[in-house]
C-alpha cells in the first residue's frame, strides 16, 4: 500500500514541530534552572 507524498509530509512535519517543541522546552527549562543557580535559590 502506497501512502500518498500528501500523508508523508503530514506526518513528517508534525514529527518536526512535535521535535522543536521539545527543544525549546529543554532550553527554557536549562535558562530557569541556570537563572535560579545564579540568584542563589538553589537548593546546596
């Protein structure tokens, strides 16, 4: 069964917005953590 180039770019570019979600997700959560390091809020 033949998918259509149609479904495949679907589904290839909701696997790349699923991919840059969990990047910038990764980022913010490295920035807060550094931020709270920095200020001191840190537990240690």
């Amino acid at each position: 069964m033949a998918k259509r180039p149609s479904d495949m770019h679907k589904k290839r570019r909701g696997r790349n917005i699923a991919l840059v979600v969990v990047v910038f997700a990764l980022a913010a959560l490295f920035y807060v953590m550094s931020i709270v390091r920095m200020s001191g809020g840190g537990a240690g």
